[in-house]
C-alpha cells in the first residue's frame, strides 16, 4: 500500500477530522481514508462484524455483567 504525507494543514483542519474520527468511531487515518475513498469512488472495504456490532451499540454504553465464579471442569463421562 502507499503512503503520503500531507503538509501545512491547517490546524483547525486537522481538528474537525479528529472530531470527525471519533463520531465515527474511526482512528483519523481511517477517516481520511474513508474520505478519499468517497471523493474518488471507491467502495470502502467490507466492515469487521465485531467493530461492526460495537459501534452500533457504543452509544448506549456498556455494562457490567455479575459472572459467577470459575469452578473446576468435572472429568468427562467414561463409558468402560
């Protein structure tokens, strides 16, 4: 894959895309390339489902679940 270097942005410029990044639950140089990719056509590349499912969800917070304590594996039945 190929790599460019963008000098003299702005700083505001640079700000409004971490903002951006982060509403979409995106690290900023996956926004900027999601932004190129919409200005040059492109479809973007299929979604991992588990990021998928989180950010569908994020909103809404998370929760904390009581899990029972680990026990011991009981031995598997013997049929002899």
């Amino acid at each position: 894959m190929a790599s460019i270097t963008i000098r003299n942005l702005d700083d505001g410029i640079k700000r409004q895309l971490k903002m951006r990044a982060v509403d979409h639950g995106r690290s900023m140089e996956e926004e900027v390339r999601q932004i190129l990719r919409e200005a040059v056509g492109q479809a973007p590349a299929p979604a991992n489902l588990g990021e998928s499912i989180h950010r569908r969800f994020a909103s809404l917070g998370g929760v904390d679940l009581d899990l029972p304590p680990r026990e011991v594996m009981p031995d598997a039945p013997r049929f002899d």
